[in-house]
C-alpha cells in the first residue's frame, strides 16, 4: 500500500525536525564539529599565566607571614607588660583598700581616699594633679595608683589591638594560601588537557631549561675557584666581600626547583632565594620581597652591582639577584626551575643594596 503524498511530505517535516533538534542538542556531532584541542604554546601561556598568579599570591602570603611573626613578638611583649602593670596595680589596691578601712574606722571616707577609688582613670589623673589637700602617704599612693591604672589601660588597649591584628593577618593568609592552591589545581587541570605528545614536548623544553641553568652553574662554580680568594668572577667584574658570598650562594641553587614557601635547601620560591643567598653572606632578610624592598638601601638601577636586588611589579611581587652582565638569577614561579634571566626581563620597578 503506498502512502499518499500528503503523509510523505508529513513524514519528511518531522524527520527534518527530530535532525534538526539533534544537530542543536548535539546529538549526531562527529569528530569533524568538536573543538579544536589547543596548542602547546596556547595551553603553556594559559599555565604560565596562573603560574605568575601563584607566585604573585605566594608572596602576598609571605609578606602576611612576615608581618604576623612581627605582630606576635609585640604581641608577646605586650602581653608580659600587661601582666606586670595587672600585679602593681593590684599591689596598689592593697594599699588603697587598708587607707579606705582605716578612713572609715576613723569616722567616714575623706576625698583624698574617695579619689583613690574612682574609677575614671582620666578623671582619676585630673584631680590627682593637686595633692595639697591630700596627706603625704595619700599622696605618694595617689601617684602610685594613677601611673598604674593609666599603664593599665593603655596595655590593655594595646593587647587587644596586636591580638585583632593577628587574627586579620592569620585570615590573610588562610585567603592566599587557598588562592596559591587553587592556581596551582588550574594549571595541573590545563596540563592534563595536554595530549601525551604535547607533554613530552613541554618536558622537553622545561629539561632543556634545566639543563642550560646547570651549566651556568658548573660554569660559574670552575670560575670561582680560579679566581682570586674572596672574590666571585661575574661579567661586571669580580665581586668581593659579602656580595661575592651571596653571588656564589645564588650561582650554586641554579637549576633547582621553584616551591611556594620554600626557602631551601634544594627548592625555593622568589624572596626564599634571595634571603637564602644572603644568609649564606651573613646578613638576614626577611623572607618577602615587599618586606626586602623595605629592608634594604635603596640605590638606582643605573648602580647596580653583583649581589644587589633587584624588585619588579607594582605592588611588588618579586625579587631577583642582580649578577652582572644585565642579568639576575631568580627562582620564577611554579614549574620552573632557578635560572639567569634578563634584567629587564619583567616590569622593574626598582634596586636595593642589603
């Protein structure tokens, strides 16, 4: 039985739609319409992106650590202060209670103790201040009191103070902590988006950086022991003293690895290099850049010499070591190793001599 053309033409219309809602739920798409996978360059600009996203959290949390060891060593010696003017005061107020009884056995409360007992310390002070109408002993622990009820008020607004701000500073780094790690999740996602291929070639490429950093080591480690005692060969010639220690130190960590938070051995991040290089030299950095940027003499970049820092970023958000011949070596962020780099190679915003 054949069917008639209306029926067909019918048949046809719904045939064409249930295709066409397919096509657009994406139903029937084959190998030719799906996405084309990205490149290596494009996935290694995505990761490197995140990467400098990290580090630039990385130091944030750094600087928030360096300020929250500050605050608990004030912290500490506000807190014994506190204690010591809480025991005087309550000395004092042996004192005051045995002259408020013996005022009172003696036939009622005069103004000099009634003053001693008030519990305005401002006040307190204020009518304190004329100790005529008072006898000798009143007025000698009129003096005692008010030193110490005022010590103990400004200790105790200091304490609660530097503890607010150690919990600001704990939350702070709780937030960068999360955000380094969710950075680094991101880049790990990208890369294993990769095909096997494009991974060999990224290892490659990231052994190959290794590998040159190592030979400038091996390099820089035969020039030194050639060159005169105390001193380091580099290209702005030969670094004596303290500098050459740190220069030397910086030289020997090329080719390890870039860790947030680390600050060696074998592993670093920006700041953890530097303070590590110059704590090899005798002279302690605190392990941030911002916080370097602050601890250190500033010079212009038109002075640099091997061992100088150098800062980049606005705010800053990175340290390397100045080693002559218009480079630094700097440990850059995650997935790359500690390596020479040009000076200019990053947004410079400014040089200090430790």
């Amino acid at each position: 039985m054949t069917s008639s053309p209306l029926l067909r033409r019918a048949l046809a219309s719904l045939l064409a739609g249930v295709v066409a809602t397919a096509l657009g739920l994406g139903l029937l798409d084959g190998p030719a319409s799906a996405e084309p996978r990205q490149t290596v360059r494009q996935v290694q600009r995505q990761v490197d992106g995140l990467y400098h996203q990290a580090e630039q959290a990385t130091e944030r949390y750094n600087t928030a650590r360096v300020e929250l060891g500050e605050t608990t060593r004030r912290l500490r010696a506000v807190r014994a202060r506190f204690e010591r003017q809480r025991a005087a005061f309550a000395e004092v107020r042996v004192l005051v209670g045995r002259l408020a009884a013996a005022s009172y056995m003696s036939g009622g409360l005069d103004g000099g103790v009634a003053l001693l007992l008030s519990s305005d310390p401002i006040r307190f002070l204020r009518q304190a201040a004329d100790l005529e109408q008072l006898g000798r002993r009143q007025s000698a622990v009129v003096r005692r009191m008010a030193t110490a009820r005022l010590h103990l008020a400004q200790d105790r607004a200091a304490l609660r103070q530097q503890q607010a701000r150690a919990s600001v500073l704990q939350d702070d780094l709780a937030v960068e902590k999360r955000s380094v790690e969710g950075k680094l999740r991101s880049a790990r996602r990208l890369l294993s988006s990769m095909t096997a291929p494009q991974l060999a070639k990224v290892d490659v490429a990231q052994q190959a950086a290794v590998g040159r950093a190592l030979d400038a080591r091996a390099g820089a480690m035969r020039a030194s022991r050639d060159a005169r005692e105390g001193t380091f060969p580099t290209d702005d010639g030969p670094a004596s003293g303290r500098a050459a220690d740190a220069v030397r130190a910086a030289y020997a960590q090329l080719g390890d690895s870039y860790a947030w938070g680390a600050a060696g051995p074998g592993s670093f991040d920006c700041s953890g290099l530097t303070m590590y290089a110059w704590a090899d030299a005798g002279v302690s950095l605190p392990h941030s850049s911002a916080a370097q940027y602050s601890a250190v003499r500033r010079i212009p970049v038109s002075d640099l010499e091997p061992g100088d820092l150098v800062f980049y970023y606005s705010p800053i958000s990175h340290v390397a070591m100045y080693v002559g011949g218009g480079q630094v070596i700097d440990a850059p962020y995650p997935g790359r190793s500690v390596h020479i780099v040009g000076l200019n190679s990053m947004p410079l915003v400014g040089a200090g001599r430790p």
